[in-house]
C-alpha cells in the first residue's frame, strides 16, 4: 500500500503541487504537501498533524482509508500553524472526543487559531509518553522549529520521528518517500530554499534541534512537507544539510557592506568616501559597495546576514528614499541582525528625507542606529567628501568598541 510508513504507520495528507507561494514569502517552485500520519497502537489510534483547512475533503477521505474518523483517540499537534491546523475544526465536528495533544505554547495558539473554546486540549511537556497499547508517543520539545510551539513526536517501536515543519521541505511528487524522488536536484533547491525561508532566523534551536534526535535509534523521519526521509537513503543528508547551513563559517575580518542606490552618482560618491574612511581605521575590515538596483535581493540580503556593520544610502526622490532599498530592507532577518551597528546616508535636492527614514525602519527592526546619518545637498564638494570619509572613521571606531 502506498501510504503505508510501517505496520502501524500510515501518510494521509494531501498534496498542492500548484501552489506557487506559501506564507506569503516563501518560493515554492515545486509545489507542497501537507502531510499527516496516523499511529495505530493496539489500544489507542493517533493522528499526528492536520492539513491546510481548503483540503479537508480529500484529508477525510484519505484518513477513513485508514481509519474510522471515530476512533481516533488522539491527535499530535507538533506545531499548530494553519497549514497544519486548518482542518481541526472540521474534524473535531465529526468527532469532538478526540484529544488533541500539543505544548503549553501550542494550547495558547490552538485557542486563538481556531476560536473554539470547547476543543479537548492536553498539554505534553518534554518527555511525556502517551501509551497506545504496543506503541508509544515521546514527545520532544523544540522550540522555534519553526514557532515557540513546536515539538517533536518519536514512536520508540516504529523508530519513526514526527517532526512537522523542522526536516521538511515544500516539494510535490505523488509519492511518499525519499528514494522515490525522480528529480534530486529539485529537491535539493527547494530544500535550501525552505531552509533559508523558515529556519534561518533560528539556527541555533536548528542546532540544539538536531542535538535532542541525535541519540535516537531512526528509521523514518515524517516531516509535515515534503517526502518521508528514510535512514538508508536520505535521512543523514538532509540533517547534516541542516546542520551545515545552521554553524555558518564566520569571517576572520570584519565585513561592512555599503548598499546604495545613485540616479547621478552623487550617493555613491558619498558610498566611496565613507568606504575609505572606514578601511583607514580598520583595515583588515572588508568593506564592498553594492549598488542595490544592480543585485538580486536575495543575494544582498546574504551579504547583509552575514556583515558585522553595515551603511544604507539612498538619494531623496519624492520626499522618500528609493524603491530597490526599501527591496532591501523589506527582506532583513530582525532575528538575526538584532542590535546589529547600522549608518544611513545620501544626497538630496531640497528636502532630504531618505536618510532618516532608512534609520527609522531600521531602528524600529531594533538594529543599532549610528548617531548621525551623513547627508550632502546635490553634488558633493571635496569637503563634503573629506567629511564622509571622517563619518566612516567614527563609524569604524564605533564599530570597534561593539567588537571588543
Ligand atoms: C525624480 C526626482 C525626484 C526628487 N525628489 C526629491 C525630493 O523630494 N527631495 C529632495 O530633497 N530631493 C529630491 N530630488 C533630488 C535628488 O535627491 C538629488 O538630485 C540627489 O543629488 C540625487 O543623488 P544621486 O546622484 O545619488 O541619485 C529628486 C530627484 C529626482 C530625479
Ligand atoms: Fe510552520
Ligand atoms: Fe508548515
């Protein structure tokens, strides 16, 4: 049977191989799936996970293939986002004596995600075990993979691990494991973007994650998109992949990237100057200009993860600053870039705003805004650029005393 995991474990979700965005942000090029399982124990049945609520029909469907809907005891919200959560509604109308499992976080969000104030909640904490009959739920919490309500479930007699968003990947073929995969490379991609989407901004719980399933003896991972990993096929790659992109390499040397946007060039005259500046006082620092107009917003934002300071310029156009930087700061990780010393500069005509608003959506994702930001009105003199070399230094300088 080609939804059958185990003895005991069966795949029931649905898949969405059209959809093209998901969580408004992320890419999914080749589609997803929304994956639930259920757990057959000889006393107790589990469901672990629901689908997106527009599925529901389907989701029964494949459910009842399996299971009576009435009998199901148990169901495992690992995490409780709506692509997972979305069909709880539906199911507890059919059948409101399911107990629905999940973390202290999980009960809070439950509540609020679904507004049904009678659903039949159970807190776990970490290492609880819930018996059903010859098999064992353990639950394992893992916050932040990917919200503070996510957990993971491990089934010690099937060596299976339930592990909903965290392993996953939004990849859609109509078969249910790794080794069935017919286009490894695509795979792969989408695995790296959903890595970068969901889990880069929380590589270090990605870290302890992995540090909690180490010792596990495991034969299935059953994310809740995506294909079932499996110990003799891809299993440890795609953990060690985890592992790789959460403990990226760090530089020796500072790196200071200038992103900018110029219309006739006064800005990156400006860039140039600040640039040099800030090599005068640290000068094993990497400081690269970037003309934002001219990069792929996904490759600036790369940069910008990975600098210890960085500077945003931008001419004034139309009281505001220009389009492609906004590009750029509508993608910054606040996560990771908390605290992180930042400088705004441009030049301008009349009214100048562009600098300090660029402070401002920085300051209010909570980077650390430098003092002054340095502006010059139209072309700059060779004082004005004498003084944005100076402003560079006393970046650098403040730059320093954060390092050390
Ligand atoms: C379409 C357009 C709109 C502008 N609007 C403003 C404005 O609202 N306020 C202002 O101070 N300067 C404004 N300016 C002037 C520019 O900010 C000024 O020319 C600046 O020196 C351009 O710098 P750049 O060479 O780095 O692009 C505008 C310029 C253009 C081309
Ligand atoms: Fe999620
Ligand atoms: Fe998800």
């Amino acid at each position: 049977m080609k939804n059958k995991i185990t003895d005991s474990i069966f795949s029931v979700g649905v898949l969405n191989p059209n959809v093209r965005i998901a969580d408004v942000v992320v890419k999914t090029s080749n589609g997803t799936t929304y994956n639930s399982y259920v757990v057959k124990g000889s006393e107790k049945t589990a469901l672990i996970e629901t689908v997106h609520k527009d599925y529901f029909d389907k989701y029964l469907k494949n459910v009842e293939e399996i299971s009576d809907i009435n009998k199901i005891d148990y169901l495992v919200m690992n995490h409780n986002e709506p692509d997972h959560s979305g069909a709880i509604q539906k199911l507890v109308e059919l059948n409101p004596k399911i107990t629905i499992l999940t973390s202290p976080a999980g009960a809070i969000y439950l509540k609020n995600i679904t507004n049904n104030s009678n659903l039949n909640l159970k807190i776990v904490k970490n290492d609880e075990y819930i018996d059903l009959g010859n098999k064992t739920l353990r639950f394992i919490s893992a916050p932040f993979l990917h919200w503070p309500d996510s957990m993971l479930t491990y089934v010690e007699e099937e060596k299976t691990l339930f592990t909903c968003d965290f392993l996953g990947c939004h990849y859609c073929e109509p078969y249910g494991f790794d080794f069935e995969i017919t286009d490894k490379s695509a795979f792969l991609s989408s695995l790296k973007t959903y890595f970068d989407c969901i889990f880069s901004p929380f590589k270090k719980y990605v870290t302890s994650g992995i540090s909690k399933i180490k010792n596990l003896d495991i034969s299935f991972v059953c994310p809740s998109h995506g294909p079932v990993l499996t110990k003799d096929f891809m299993l440890d790659q795609v953990i060690e992949t985890y592992e790789k992109w959460s403990n990226p390499q760090r530089e020796e040397d500072p790196l200071i990237p200038i992103f900018y946007c110029s219309a006739y060039g006064n800005t990156k005259q400006i860039a140039k100057a600040i640039s040099r500046g800030i090599q005068n006082q640290i000068p094993n620092s990497k400081v690269s200009l970037y003309n934002v107009a001219e990069f792929d917003p996904s490759d600036l934002c790369d940069k910008l993860n990975k600098s210890s300071a960085f500077l945003v310029g931008s001419p004034t156009i139309n009281k505001d600053a220009a389009a492609p930087i906004w590009t750029l700061l509508a993608t910054i990780d606040a996560i990771n870039n908390a605290k992180k010393l930042v400088a705004t500069f441009g030049s301008f005509g009349w009214s100048g705003e562009a600098a300090s608003q660029i402070a401002g959506r920085l300051k209010s994702l909570k980077l650390s805004t430098f003092d002054e930001n340095f502006r010059v009105c139209f072309t700059p003199t060779e004082k004005d650029l004498e003084n944005a070399t100076e402003f560079g230094e006393k970046f650098a300088k403040e730059l320093l005393k954060n390092l050390n």
